[in-house]
C-alpha cells in the first residue's frame, strides 16, 4: 500500500464496459485538491467467452483494490441506453465491480454520466473531450488520460469524492464545516424519528 496523509481520500473510480473498463483512483484532500494514484483500462476481446471476460474484469478491479487499498468506491449508473448489447454489457461489468467491492467491506456510490459531468466540469451535458480537459486540469496531468474510459474512471472517482458520501466512510478528514454539517443532519434526523 501507498504511505499517504491521514487527511486524504482514496477513491477509486469505474467506468464498467465489457471490453473496457476504466478504472482510476485518486487521493483526495478535504480541501478537494486531487492526486492521480493509478490509472488503466481493463480490456476484454470481443470473442472471449462472456464468463471469462467477467472474470477477467473481476481479477483486474481485484489487483487494484488489493494494490491501492482504496477506501471508497465509485461507479458509473447506467442511466440511458437504446443500445441493448451495450446495456447488458455495462450492466454485466457494472455487477462484477459491485461484488468485488462488496466483497471487501466497500460501499459503492452509484453516479449517473450527468451527475459525474456536473461534479467535473459544472455543466451536466458536458462532451467527453471537456470532461477529459478538466479531470486533466484538476488532476494537473500534462495530457488528457487516453482511451475515454480511463479519463471517465477518474472524473467518477472525483465526483464521488466531491458529492461527500465517500467523506463519510473515511473518518477524521472532514473540514470543520463538513462536521457541522453532518452533525446538523444527524440531529435533524433524529427529531424526525422522535416526533
């Protein structure tokens, strides 16, 4: 495992497909700021069988998490698709990336493509070139990660460290503002479960 600070947030993020899938993890600051850790595309060929293009996807995020020990995990929600071989492909690889996270104790955040282009670029129809530029940007990388996939993981594994549930699973690296915000929450929701 990586030395890191106590203070940051290992996020690992999914792009799922069948015949690649983005996997990319940062370390995050309470201050947002962002650090690339590891970034890559786990491919499949088109006339492996299914299960083993499965396994195949389940032993690479496996190696990852087991490499980067990330502690949070955010993946892509299929939201739209006429494509049927396209959803079933995503929806195969998505199930895979759940249960190797589950199987390690790991939450997973789920983030629709506008949700992630929101986080990333502020703009929720954002093209995939714009959310390359900016995950580059904010990562401070000389050049957009190539292919997609691999800029997408990244910008869902900002997003899920910036919408704050990740935050949550990760202990003593909230701002002052942050703890008194969920302090609020917790307080809120225990009036309503007393009224």
């Amino acid at each position: 495992m990586t030395p890191r600070a106590s203070q940051t947030l290992r996020v690992l993020g999914i792009d799922p497909g069948l015949t690649r899938c983005g996997i990319g993890i940062v370390d995050v600051s309470p201050t947002r700021a962002a650090t690339l850790v590891h970034v890559d595309v786990i491919r499949t060929p088109a006339d492996m069988p299914l299960e083993r293009r499965l396994l195949a996807i389940a032993a690479g995020i496996s190696d990852v998490l087991d490499e980067f020990a990330p502690v949070a995990v955010g993946l892509e929600r299929m939201f739209a698709q006429h494509n049927l071989r396209t959803v079933m492909g995503t929806a195969q690889a998505s199930g895979v990336a759940l249960q190797v996270a589950a199987a390690r104790g790991l939450a997973v955040g789920l983030h629709t493509p506008s949700e992630v282009k929101a986080a990333i670029t502020g703009y929720g129809a954002a093209d995939k070139l714009q959310v390359g530029t900016m995950v580059a940007k904010v990562l401070g990388l000389a050049a957009v990660p190539r292919p997609a996939d691999a800029a997408d993981a990244l910008a869902i594994a900002l997003c899920h460290a910036w919408k704050g549930p990740a935050l949550s699973l990760a202990p003593g690296i909230l701002t002052p503002a942050q703890e008194a915000w969920r302090r609020a929450e917790k307080s809120a929701g225990a009036r309503r479960l007393s009224s």
